[in-house]
C-alpha cells in the first residue's frame, strides 16, 4: 500500500487554494455538531479527520432531494471530499450498482460520481449505534474511495487507493512518499483498536446474512411491537446511504422533477385505484427490512446496511433496529 504524507499547516495552505478551483466539502465539527460542509478559508480548522461521522450521508451529494431532470445542465467545479467514513463510501457500492448500470444508467448521477475526487477517512474510534464490523466492513477504506486520510503527529497522510487519487496528490508537490514504519504500525494499532470496540459493542448482533434469515422469518407480532412507536416521518430512510426511492413528478412545460421517497411514508404504495398494500404501519415498518435484508442482497452484490446507525440516531420514536434483531436471533 503506497502512502504520502504532508505538514498540516501545509495541507491547510493546499486546501485555500483548491477551494477557488473546485467546491471542496469536508467532515466538519463546530457548535451544531458534525457534518459535511462546504470548506472555506475561515472553517479549514474546523475540518476532523478521523472522528466519526457526519450527520449526513455521503449519498445527498449523489442524489440530492430534489432535481429537474429535465433542465440543461452547465458544467460546475468538480468536487472534493474529504473525510467520509467507510460506512459512507461503501454505501456508494450499492448506489453505483443501481444508477450506473449498463443498460439504465442515471446520466446526472455518473456526472457527479466522474466529477468527485473521494477522499475517505479511518475512523479512530466509534459512536454508540456504529455496527459496520458487525456487516463486514471496515472502519477504515482500503478500496471504494480515491484516498484515505489519517491527521497524525502533525502530518496529514494520505493512503494512495485509486489513480484518481494518485493523479490528485502528484499535483500537490509539497506530498512525498511516506514510509515511516513506526507511525505505519501507530496507524495499524489505532485501526485494530477501532475494531475491537465495534466488536465488543456489537456482542451478539447477527451479521447482514443472519440478519436476512430472521427478518424473512419475523412473525407479525414483532413487527407490531417495534412499529407501534413509529409516525411515519421516513427519517430513517432518507439519512440512509443505501436508501434511494423516488417520485417522478410532472410539471407543467414537459418538466420531470426527481424527489426522494422513502417507504415508510402513508400512501407511498398507494395505487390509482385507491389499493395500498401498505396501507398498515406494521407492513411498511416491515417493508424497509425486508427490502435492506432480503430482497436488495437478491438482486445486488452491495450490502444495503452498512451499520452506519443513522437510522436508530434519526429516529424520533426511538426505535433501534439493533434490538429487534438481538431479540430475534
């Protein structure tokens, strides 16, 4: 594995001047806590590296809320971001196999995914609902994103992934080759220590197969048991990376407006003859499980959960996904 290093206070000089050639965006964490935000010169000391996460998904850069499909597009700058956890950059695998497949691509997609240079970060720690171990990722990226960045001892090192990412760094001369054994293995250490608190955290939660196995078989009760704290708000879809059901909306002048949907919202199945299988809160409670465990891992090779726990953040009925699955395995 190839690794670069620069001085921070020289990657913060590099960054100033990216941001009047491309739209940067990077983790940042002030007084409104953790997100992704557009980098400018008075928030670049704002910008973390390796803490997890961004409120935000990397998936609301690829897929925005809401967009005319149908309106001429002019060429912008090409984006930058820096600092997404794994979770978020293999949420993308999922997104890549359903808009650029072959015969369906989504033209405005691959323009935005062509366009970004990604640049992961290890996560040196975890947050309370954090699980991806538990689904077989990683909470570092050793493929997926362009390059991955550790903020250590002053320096700021970059794990070379993809020629995007190589081709990037060759354009920053102040980036040399990085090979110090000592911090390589403090790198190491810290990942393995990350790792071993996803593990004891996540004691006995099943993995995404096993999970598939008892969503498919769950009685009707159980689904009547954690939906009956539900209203409907579809935030647990809509802060997913996977996540990504759409209207299409007609407009007048022949226009065709793209907006997010999420199944859990009342009338998301709903028909023209007025039908709605639905209908009930415990069948679409039920819905966007089976769609994550069972019937998405039939037809993609991507997980559709990556353990990210924005789901069981967002929730407003307080509903954890990780206990009913305890309960049922």
């Amino acid at each position: 594995m190839q690794y670069k290093s620069i001085k921070k206070e020289e990657w913060d000089k590099v960054l100033e001047n990216l941001i009047s050639s491309h739209a940067v965006y990077a983790s940042i964490c002030n007084e409104f806590g953790q997100d992704y935000e557009m980098v400018h010169p008075t928030n670049i000391s704002q910008i973390v590296y390796n803490k997890p996460k961004p409120v935000t998904s990397l998936k609301s850069f690829f897929l925005p809320v809401k967009e005319n499909v149908t309106s001429d597009r002019r060429t912008g700058k090409s984006w930058i971001i820096i600092g997404a956890p794994n979770c978020d950059i293999e949420g993308l695998s999922l997104l890549d196999e359903i808009y650029l497949d072959k015969d369906f691509n989504d033209p405005f997609y691959r323009k935005r995914r062509e366009d970004t240079l990604l640049i992961s970060a290890d996560c040196f720690g975890t947050q309370e609902h954090c699980h991806c171990l538990s689904y077989g990722i990683k909470p570092y990226s050793a493929g997926k994103a362009d390059l991955a960045v550790i903020s250590l001892n002053g320096l700021i090192i970059f794990r070379v992934i993809s020629v995007k990412g190589e081709n990037f760094l060759k354009t920053i001369p102040e980036a040399i080759s990085f090979d110090d054994k000592n911090t390589l293995s403090d790198i190491e250490k810290k990942q393995k220590e990350t790792e071993s608190l996803l593990t004891e955290a996540n004691k006995g939660l099943p993995d995404y197969k096993a999970t598939g196995k008892i969503v498919a078989e769950a009685k009707k009760e159980t689904w009547e048991k954690y939906s009956s704290h539900c209203v409907s708000c579809g935030a647990c879809a809509t802060i997913c990376p996977t996540c990504t059901c759409f209207l299409l909306i007609d407009k007048p002048g022949f226009e065709k407006v793209k907006q997010l949907d999420a199944c859990q919202y009342p009338g998301f199945e709903r028909v023209a003859g007025g039908e709605d299988a639905l209908f009930r809160l415990h069948n679409r409670f039920r819905n966007r499980y089976m769609c994550k465990y069972v019937w998405k891992p039939e037809k993609f090779n991507s997980v559709a959960c990556t353990g990210c726990g924005r789901c069981i953040e967002a929730c407003i009925g307080k509903i954890n996904k990780n206990e009913l699955f305890r309960e049922l395995a």
